[in-house]
C-alpha cells in the first residue's frame, strides 16, 4: 500500500473558539475604560503637581490602554476565517496585537527615562499633597483588580493579549508602588528621588516588555504546543495503528495545528486506511479540545 495523507478541508470556525474571542473582546473594552481613568488621574494631577514620577506613571496606563486598542484591533483581525491566501487562518494576527504591545512598553520606557533626566537636570521640584497619595492608591487598586481579573481570564480562554496586557497592567502596579516611594522621599525633603523613581519604572516596564516579546515568540517560532508522547499514547488507542509518529505541533495555545504519521497494516485497503485515519484525527481532537486540524499521514508498517 502506498502511504497516504489525509489531509482534511479547514473546518468552520468553532462556536466555542468564537465565545472565547467575545469574551476577551468584552473584558478588553472594560479595561480600556478603567485603563484611560487611571491614566487621566495620574497624569492630570501629575502634570497640576509637577511630579515627574506621577506623569511617567499616568502615562504608563495611558500606553496600557493604547495597547487595549491594539488587543481589539488585532482580536478583529484574527477573528477573519481562513481563505485563499491565509489557507490556516488570521488567528497570528492576535499573536502580532502582543508583539505591539511588547513594543509600546519599550516606547514608554524611553520617554520615561528621557523625561526623569530632564527632570532631574533642570532640578524640578515636584509639589506633594495629600490628594497626590491617595490618587496613586486609589488608582493602584483598580490595576490591582483589573490585573488578577485580565491574568484569570487570560489564562482560562488561553488568550495570548490577555496574558500579555494583564503583565502589562502588573508592571503598572510596580511603577505606581515606586512613584508612592518617590513622593514619600519628596515629601520627606529629598526631591531627587522623584527622578530616581521614574527611573526605576522603566526598568518595570523595559522588563515587562522582555517577558511579553519572549512569550509572543513562542507563537512565531512555532514552538511545540503539546507534548508529542501525550498525542501518541491517543493516537495508539485507535484500532489499526500500529505505530505513530513524526509528531508536530504548533500555533497559538488555543488554536494549535497537528501533524503527525501513523503506521497500518501494509494490506490494508486505502479505503480503510482513510477511516482508520479520520478516526485518529477526531480522537486527538477530542481529547486535546486546543487543536484545531489534524493532518494524519498514513504509511505501511513496514515503511522506513
């Protein structure tokens, strides 16, 4: 028998894959809101103060809700279903939405580190109230809520913007604990530490830029999404494969593409080759509800 690939038509889009899009769409359109609040609060009074720190920290959460409009955009492309030309889909293009916020993160901390500097050459003296500390408290509970809600949800919907925004509004969490710092410090008489401070949130957020472009890599790279002797130990409870391997995984964590070989009875029909072959790809579909096409290449037992 001569080996055979099956090689299966893209499928619809999957009414669960389609919820799951709806809902980050909805939790982004929230965070935007309470996003562009936090930011309006710290870089108003900032600016009405004169605190270097509080400017950097408001526009911080300002680029955190520029990066929920890049989150949208990008989840709008990638809900597009596959066509001629994107024969597997737009769904890298959430991957690229990450990326971009990656990028903004490094924007933010060279203007940070730019405007400390100037601060700090031209010896402004920031002016600190009590009203300065209590709106980077209030403020840091709303990312602090809006941080543990973005990861929890992320995480369930397996949600690369969301992972990656959620880390984006941590690092604004760090930054704002370093601003209360650097307001204490102005407070207390020593007005270099505002500068200091600032400083200090753009190595957060230079960081914070590291860990998401790392993460976004591994959608790029095709990393492997899962692990090629779970898919096997499946593949191998379907009646009539013998051997399985040459096992390929990649995608995005929930929309992940497979490709592996499966080794039949070298006298088998090519007819019962193609059903032994659909079963293997509906089983590893059922019990990895992540992957989204199974292509199954079939070859003799005995082929090399």
């Amino acid at each position: 028998m001569s080996p055979v690939t099956i090689n299966r038509c893209p499928t619809p889009q999957n009414p669960a894959e389609d919820a799951c899009a709806r809902e980050t769409r909805k939790i982004l359109w929230v965070i935007l809101a309470l996003n562009w609040l936090v930011a309006a609060a710290k870089l108003g009074y900032g600016l009405l103060t004169g605190s270097v720190s509080m400017q950097a920290d408001g526009i911080h959460s300002s680029f955190d809700g520029m990066s929920n409009v890049i989150g949208l955009m990008g989840l709008w492309l990638a809900a597009h279903p596959p066509d001629a030309r994107y024969p597997y889909g737009h769904k890298k293009y959430e991957t690229f939405a990450a990326a971009g916020i990656g990028v903004l993160l490094f924007g933010t901390c060279f203007y940070i580190l730019r405007n400390s500097y100037i601060h700090w050459r031209e010896g402004m003296v920031p002016e600190v109230t009590a009203l300065s500390f209590a709106v980077m408290l209030g403020t840091m509970g709303i990312n602090a809520f809006v941080m543990q809600w973005e990861r929890r949800r992320g995480r369930a919907l397996k949600s690369e913007i969301l992972v990656a925004d959620s880390l984006h509004t941590a690092s604004d969490i760090f930054s704002s604990l370093s601003v209360l710092i650097g307001l204490a410090a102005v407070w207390a008489g020593y007005p270099i530490v505002d500068s200091i401070a600032g400083v200090i949130i753009a190595g957060f957020i230079g960081h914070t830029g590291v860990v998401v472009l790392r993460e976004v890599s591994q959608s790029l790279s095709d990393k492997a999404r899962i692990d090629a002797e779970a898919i096997q130990k499946v593949a191998l409870t379907v009646k009539g494969v013998d051997c399985c391997n040459d096992i390929r995984t990649r995608g995005l964590a929930r929309h992940v593409f497979t490709d592996l070989t499966i080794h039949v009875d070298p006298v088998m029909t090519t007819a019962c080759a193609h059903a032994v072959a659909h079963e293997v790809e509906e089983t590893v579909k059922r019990e990895f509800p992540d992957v989204a096409e199974v292509v199954v290449h079939v070859a003799p037992e005995d082929h090399g």
